[in-house]
C-alpha cells in the first residue's frame, strides 16, 4: 500500500460510498463521523483524480441529497447514482431514506429521480447497507438492507434486516438525462429464484459482467437490543444472476478471509478484491481488519495478499473464553455459575512433560508465521512457564502465558 495525501481533502469518515464514474475519477459522497462525544452526517460530494493524485469537492449547489450514511452507490451511464441511507441526530430516532439521486459530472449538478406518486403505486421501505446494481436493460436492483421499525407497543424502534427484491427501470432517461421525472416510472417487486443469502445488512457487492454481482461478508442482528444474543458476521460469497434473476452460493475451502461486514470489494479480471472491514470481538467492540484477499471467481478460492495485524490480546483472550464456555454449556449446564480457577492435574500436563514434547525449535516463530497463530501453537507452552499460583484465573493465566508469547514473538523478530 501505498498513502497519498492531498492539500484539499475529505474530513475523516466511515459509511460512505466511493465509486468510479469515468476513468480515473473517483467519487466519494456522505458518510458519518463518531467519537465518544461526536456524532455527524456528511452530504458532500468529492472527486478524487486518480492520475493528478488531487482532491477536489464538487456538487455545492443548493439542491443535493441530504446528510447520511450507509447509503449504497454505483456508477451509472458515466453518473453517479445514489440510493437509500439513514440519518440520525445525537440522542435522536433515525430516519431511513428510499430516495434515487442522480450527480451528472458535466454538469456538475445533482437530480432526484422521482417516481410515481399516483395511488397504488409502491416502493421499497426506507434502508441502509443494501445490495444495490444495475441489470442488463438499465433496471436498478436492490435487495436487502436494515432499518428500524417502531411498533405501537414498543418505546424504541426495533431493527429489522430487509430481504424483499425491487427492481426500477431507468431505460426511460437514456434519451433525456436532464429530466429525471416520470408519472410512469414505478417500483416494482422482484422475484427471485435460487439460494439466497440469510437476513443480514452491510454486505458488499461488486460485478464482473453487466449480468452477475457478487456479493460478500455482512451481518446479521439476533437480538437488536443487544440484551443477549451477539451479532452473526459472514464471509460468504453470493452471487445474483440477473439474467435468469437466480442466487447462487459460490462454495470455497479455507483459507478466507475471517467474517465482517462494511469491506471494500472490487473486480480485476476474474478476481473479487476484498479489503478492510469491521468484526465484533469482544461484546460491542469492533475489530477493523486492514488485510488484503483475491477470490478467483472460475476457481472459487481465496489468496491472501497482505496478513490482518493480529488480534489485540484481550481479543485472542475473549475468543477463547467464548469457546470454552460453549464447551462448558455442552457438556455440563450445572457448572454455568462456577467460578473457573486452575487446575494443574485436571486441566495442564505436568511441566516437564510440556517442556520434553516442545524442543527449542517448536517455540520460535515460523517464517509468516502471526502472533496468534504462535501463540495457539506454543500456548501450553508458555502456560507451563507462567509460574503463577494454583487458584489463579484461567483468564489471568491466559493473559500471562500471551505475554511471554509475546515478548519471545517481538524477540526473534528483532533478531532476525
């Protein structure tokens, strides 16, 4: 990788959308910004020049989509279409947008596509993080998405994960790219076959061919008000023919990359790119990946380009606390509010017994070889030499032993 900076740059942002509308120009519109104390929308609209490595901001004129994020965004006849999103106030209920605007660069002007009005006519409920592509024809396709819904008997919304099809035929604008209204343009629901993914949001989609998407990761939400059940994060690849408007599941083996929802994705040749993303550790904590994965669609296999940083240590801590409690809930309900402490004859190998199995050469890191993937190889190892009491925590043991790990994995390092 390689960064470039810019005098005249966006602000710093997350849930935005980038695409290329012509060659070497990419835009960027919207998004959000949060800390601990900060919370804003974005509606400016950016164009980065990919050959004078230069930012420049672009559509201020006064009419434009609102402020939001999690919109979804394509590049459609050298324009830049945008659909969906939400926003949201601090301390307030969000608002989930079903608008189409249009940014024509010539112009530099932005247009919303207004459809039907007239009674009966229907369209999609309001959403973010959809599935959203142009099939053969010029008829805009979305599929999925979440929101939140506020039910008479509920204080606060509940979400929901989208899995309803619609599809807008926009063939009617080709002759007239200045007027972007219609009395018979409509919505209307699409049907479609084959294996679908599960109910889930925040997937990322990329085509190879004007009739084929392919759609990858997500997450889906067992229980919105976060009182129990965790979130469920994918690494699956779909794949949505609109030619015969069917799902496919497109099948791999290991290795691939690890489940998240928000990467970047797109298509070289016959190659899905899959960058970055976002997976939840440690209850609501968030683990921004920063690796860099090829799946080769005629093959069906991945290839790692750049390895993830590894997990923090709380995080390899946590996941295996989560483990074992599983383990723990199968095999015996009762010990669900015990205290685990260690037990050196039940749970450990007698230490001289570890130290004759690992020979010195077990216990130095291999060539690529991460801190996690040390760390679970060597880890009775360096429980053996945690020289801790016997009461302590399985977790105060753990954390110890992933220290020495630790410092042994930076040493060779230095050294070598």
């Amino acid at each position: 990788w390689a960064q470039i900076s810019s005098p005249n740059s966006p602000a710093p942002r997350c849930s935005h959308q980038a695409c290329e509308v012509a060659a070497s120009k990419l835009y960027i519109f919207g998004g959000e910004y949060a800390t601990l104390t900060q919370f804003r929308h974005f509606n400016d609209l950016w164009l980065f020049d990919c050959k004078k490595m230069q930012w420049e901001k672009r559509g201020q004129g006064k009419i434009g989509p609102s402020p939001r994020s999690g919109h979804r965004a394509m590049s459609w006849r050298g324009q830049y279409l945008l659909f969906g999103g939400f926003f949201k106030r601090h301390d307030s209920e969000s608002i989930w947008f079903n608008d189409i605007w249009i940014y024509t660069p010539s112009r530099d002007e932005w247009t919303e596509i207004i459809t039907s009005t007239i009674p009966g006519a229907v369209r999609p409920p309001g959403r973010s993080a959809c599935v959203l592509g142009i099939a053969p024809n010029d008829l805009l396709c979305i599929w999925g998405g979440y929101s939140e819904v506020k039910c008479d008997t509920a204080l606060k919304a509940k979400g929901k994960h989208h899995t309803d099809s619609w599809q807008l035929d926009l063939s009617i604008f080709i002759n007239s790219p200045t007027d972007f209204s219609s009395s018979s343009l409509r919505w209307e629901r699409l049907a479609l076959k084959g294996e679908s993914p599960s109910p889930r949001s925040g997937m990322r989609a990329a085509g190879t061919k004007p009739d084929l998407l392919y759609v990858f990761g997500g997450v889906h939400d067992d229980d919105f008000d976060k009182s129990s059940k965790p979130s469920t994060f994918f690494n699956q690849v779909f794949v949505l023919d609109f030619a015969n408007r069917r799902w496919y599941h497109s099948p791999f083996t290991d290795p691939a990359p690890a489940p998240r929802l928000g990467a970047a994705v797109a298509f070289r040749a016959s190659l899905l790119y899959i960058a970055g993303g976002t997976l939840e550790t440690r209850g609501d904590r968030e683990h921004a990946f920063d690796d860099l994965w090829t799946y080769d669609v005629k093959l069906r296999n991945w290839k790692c380009l750049i390895t993830p940083s590894v997990l923090e240590e709380d995080d390899v801590i946590q996941d295996e606390e989560e483990e074992e409690e599983e383990h723990s809930e199968d095999t015996n309900d009762s010990d669900d509010n015990e205290n685990t402490t260690r037990n050196t004859e039940e749970t450990e190998p007698p230490r001289d017994v570890v130290e004759d199995e690992m020979k010195d050469e077990d216990v130095i890191p291999l060539t690529n070889e991460t801190l996690r993937d040390f760390f679970d190889r060597t880890r009775e190892y360096w429980l053996s030499q945690s020289n801790l009491p016997p009461n302590t925590s399985t977790k105060d043991l753990k954390r110890a032993a992933f220290q020495l790990a630790s410092e042994a994995f930076e040493a060779h390092n230095i050294q070598t």
